[in-house]
C-alpha cells in the first residue's frame, strides 16, 4: 500500500496538500505551502523515511504513482511534469466538451 499524496490549490501562491494511508480519516494536513514543489518536497520530507512510492493527486484527480526519492530531490521537474500532464487532462475535457456540444 502507497500513500495517497492530494495537493489542493486553495489560491494564488497558497497550497495545501494532505497525505492518507488507508483510511482516509487519518491524514497528515499541511496548509499554506507556496507552490506544487514545496507540497512536494515537504510531504517526500515526511515519508521518505518510511516509504519508496506515494500515488500523487490534484485536487482530487490522480496523476500517478512517483518515487519518494524524486519528490525530495528532482521537485522542481517533477513539479513541472505533473503541471504538464494536467494541462494535458484539462485540454482533453475541453476538446470533449466542445465535441459533445457540437454533436
């Protein structure tokens, strides 16, 4: 079992990311972070000791399952990887949006 890792953008320059393993009822919550690689590293931070995979979501939407070891050392590219596969998802329901409007 991996931890489930959830960054929320609650608004500019201002992150909250939560952190279960198993029950969702226990969580480790850190507000007020500045950015999606702050999230990052502070939570690889805190399971690097314990753990090798978390599974990273934003905002409810998961985007996969990274090494802890990246999080902690390669934040900014991974911060800019999972920024791209978001743009990726967001266009994608654009592009069936327009599509289903226009059948």
């Amino acid at each position: 079992m991996h931890p489930q890792v959830d960054i929320r953008k609650i608004r500019d320059r201002y992150f909250n990311y939560g952190v279960s393993i198993g029950s969702a009822d226990d969580r480790h919550l850190r507000e007020g972070l500045w950015s999606i690689a702050e999230c990052l590293h502070d939570a690889a931070t805190a399971l690097s000791h314990h753990f090798s995979v978390a599974v990273l979501s934003y905002e409810g939407r998961q985007l996969g399952a990274y090494r802890i070891a990246a999080m902690e050392h390669e934040t900014l590219a991974l911060a800019e990887t999972l920024a791209a596969k978001l743009r990726v998802r967001e266009a994608g329901a654009c592009f069936r949006a327009g599509a289903s409007l226009s059948s």
